[in-house]
C-alpha cells in the first residue's frame, strides 16, 4: 500500500513545518521564529562553539569562507549533533545541507547586506532554506537580522554563486529599504528562513561576538543542488551530495567543480531578469501580526539604508 505523505501546501509545495500556524507565517513571510533551546542549552552550546573558534575569526565568520576542512567538519558535527533532534521536532521529514556557526564580532565590517540565498532544491515543488539559531539575545544593537517579509513570493529565477542578481536599480532599493525590518530573537530562539528570502544583519554595535548556530534544511527527499555562474559565462546546476560544502570554498574563483559528491551538472541559460518596486509592493504582512512565539514586541520595523 502507498504511504501517505504529508499535505502539500496550497501552492503543492512540500511543507517545512509540523505547526501550522508557524507554517502559515513562513510561507506568507518567508521567516518565523520558534523556540528551540532552553536558555542554559543555548549558552552552554556557545561556550563550546568558542573553543573551536579562532581566537581572531575575523568581522564576519562561516564555514563557507576560508577555514580549514578540519574545523568546518568538527563544527559541523557538533551542531548535527546538537540540533538535529531538536529540530525534527518541529520540521516535518528535512534533512540538513550544512551545519555552521555565524559570528559577528563588534563593529561595522561584518555587516551583512540583504541578499537571498541559493536555490537548493527544486523550488517548484520545495522549500529549502536556514535555521538561525540565536545564542545571544540578538537585535539591532548587536548585528541582529533584518528581513523584507515577503520577498520569499517574488517569483525570481535560479539564484547561485555569481548568479545575476535583479534587485539593483535605485528604485527597487529605495522599495526594499522602507520595506526592511529587524527581526529580534531571543536567546534560544531560531529564525527560520526561505533561501528565497530577502535578508541580512547590521553592525555589530555591542561590546561581545554575537554567535548564532545554522542548519541549511530540505525536504529529506528532494535534490540537493548548487547553482554557479563559471568562467565560462555559462549557469550550472551542479546536483551534489550534502558532503560537498564540507571542502568547497563557493567564495574562491574556480574554473570547474566536480568531486565524489558531485552528481551532475548541468548548463543553465543565463538571466537578465530586473524587478519592479511595483513587485515588491503589497508584500508585507502588517507589523501588528507578529510571529508565533516571538512575542508582539520582537518584530519591530526598522528603517535603514540597504548595501549591496
Ligand atoms: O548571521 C548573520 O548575520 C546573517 C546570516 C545570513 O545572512 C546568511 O547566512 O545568509
């Protein structure tokens, strides 16, 4: 007999999330943040994460930018290992392309400018995207999160590595600028984003690193993929194995990608594609309708200029 899956969302998307009210969020905003960790657990899986950082990790520091396949592996394994129980809790059947940390240490340079995240999956049938775990009480004063809720509905092309991106003209980003907000998150609390998502962080303005813990999440089921724009002018898709983020450096120029844990590649016509601000009007959901969970005062609108 077929087994029955879970109910596809009303656009047949395969659903991330077991509670639908916090589904209802993630689809309608593209982020929603949960409850994940009791407080103590959060700063006792921090006080690990510092022992295997550098002692200088740089302004802004992930596991897909220039550290050693040693540390990332070690990284890696501890938040698996720390996070995957927890979070198929709360997720319906996923697993996870990658499992990083996100420090931000004082100061301006590792401010993070709105961007999307790569297409992961087949986006006409998934969703894929990040769990942002908050190991500090994380907002605007210490390089919080800012989204533009919404922008996960803007139905835009492939996005990848050096993809063209179609957010650049003076009016969409006058647009994306009153439309940004910060999202605050408690200490043991994760936001959880679309990639399709329109997001990044501020300044780092407080005295202490601000650390959070990440999962890249798919359905278990659904094609992992990497999308790049190569040397040779020419999108590819690359179908690849969760192994392969392990020792790929996507921020070093490289004229071809292949590996045990690549399994295809295929090439890509590349786009052109600009949005309207007239896209992006009417998107937002209305600031009185917070997130579940994360309490009426933790989703403030915050007006701020947007880098590229
Ligand atoms: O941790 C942050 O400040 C931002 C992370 C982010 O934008 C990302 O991982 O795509």
């Amino acid at each position: 007999m077929a087994q029955e899956g879970p109910t596809l969302t009303s656009e047949g998307i395969f659903p991330t999330l077991k509670d639908p009210v916090a589904q209802a969020h993630f689809e309608r905003d593209g982020i929603v943040v949960v409850p994940m960790l009791e407080p103590g657990e959060a700063r006792e899986l921090r006080r690990r994460i510092l022992q295997e950082l550098p002692a200088d990790p740089g302004p802004f520091f992930d596991l897909f930018r220039n550290n050693p396949p040693e540390l990332r592996k070690r990284i890696d394994s501890m938040i698996r290992g720390e996070l995957e129980e927890r979070v198929g809790e709360i997720f319906v059947d996923h697993d996870f392309w990658s499992a990083t940390v996100l420090v931000k240490q004082p100061g301006d340079e590792g401010e993070i400018g709105l961007h999307t995240d790569w297409n992961m999956v087949d986006e006409s049938r998934y969703r894929s995207g990040l769990i942002w775990l908050a190991l500090d009480d994380t907002s605007a004063r210490n390089g919080g999160l800012l989204a533009v809720p919404g922008t996960n509905r803007l139905d835009v092309p492939y996005r990848g590595r050096d993809v063209h991106f179609g957010f650049d003209t003076a009016p969409v980003q006058a647009r994306i600028e009153a439309q940004t907000v910060a999202v605050d998150v408690s200490i043991g609390h994760a936001a959880v984003w679309d990639n399709r998502l329109l997001h990044g962080s501020g300044p780092n303005t407080a005295d202490d690193w601000r650390i959070a813990a990440a999962l890249g999440f798919k359905p278990r089921h659904a094609q992992l993929y990497h999308y790049r724009l190569m040397p040779d002018g020419v999108a590819h898709r690359f179908a690849i194995e969760r192994e392969f983020f392990l020792d790929y450096e996507p921020f070093l120029p490289t004229d071809t990608i292949g590996g045990p844990h690549v399994l295809d590649d295929e090439p890509f016509a590349p786009s052109t594609w600009e949005l309207t601000p007239q896209d992006l009007a009417g998107l937002v959901a209305p600031p009185s309708d917070p997130a579940p969970d994360s309490g009426a005062d933790s989703r403030r609108w915050w007006r701020r200029p947007v880098r590229s």
